[in-house]
C-alpha cells in the first residue's frame, strides 16, 4: 500500500541569487504545509559540498495532491519570481512507501 507521492527536487543556483532564492523557496515550504492539507512534508537540503544546489524533499497524500501544488498561487509565484535564478532544475516522482522499525 502507498504511504503517498513523493518528490524530490534538484536546482542549481546562479551564486549571486543564493539569497534571494532561499527566501522566496523557504516561503513556498511554509505557505504550501500551511496551505494544502494534503502536502505531508516539505524539506529543504542544502548539500555542504555543493553550495550552488539547493534540494527539496515533498511529500504529499498522492499524486492528485500534487498537481493541485503545481497549480497553487504561492508555488506559481515562486516559480515565475525563481525562474531566472536557476540554472537546471531536476524533479523526480513517485509513490512512497514507509517502513518502521521492527
């Protein structure tokens, strides 16, 4: 059984919009776990021996959930107001599966 859709996200960022890309990203972290019910987890990875990468790790209740954040006000914001600070963007999807510790 699916525990959900997950997505992970990999930008690389121009140096000299580090900053403000940051601010916009960790509004769109805030603003989509406070504003969709069904985005379960909203991480934001800042790997040490890349500082031009920035991941996301998402998860939200399905697939359908999903969508409906690609069409949400705050991520369409984000992501004109994001666009010419990128340089590559990488997203990859998938149903989840949990395991707990026996």
């Amino acid at each position: 059984m699916s525990a959900g859709f997950a997505v992970i996200v990999a930008f690389v960022i121009k140096p000299e919009s580090r900053a403000a890309f940051m601010a916009l990203l960790r509004e769109n972290a805030q603003l989509s776990l406070a504003r969709e019910r069904d985005c379960r987890r909203f991480d934001i990875i800042e790997p040490a021996q890349r500082p031009d990468e920035v991941w996301l790790y998402e998860i939200y209740a399905n697939p359908g959930a999903f969508d409906d954040h690609l069409k949400a006000p705050h991520f369409l914001r984000f992501d004109a107001a994001t666009r010419e600070m990128i340089t590559s963007k990488t997203v990859v999807a998938g149903g989840l599966e949990e395991y707990d510790r026996p």
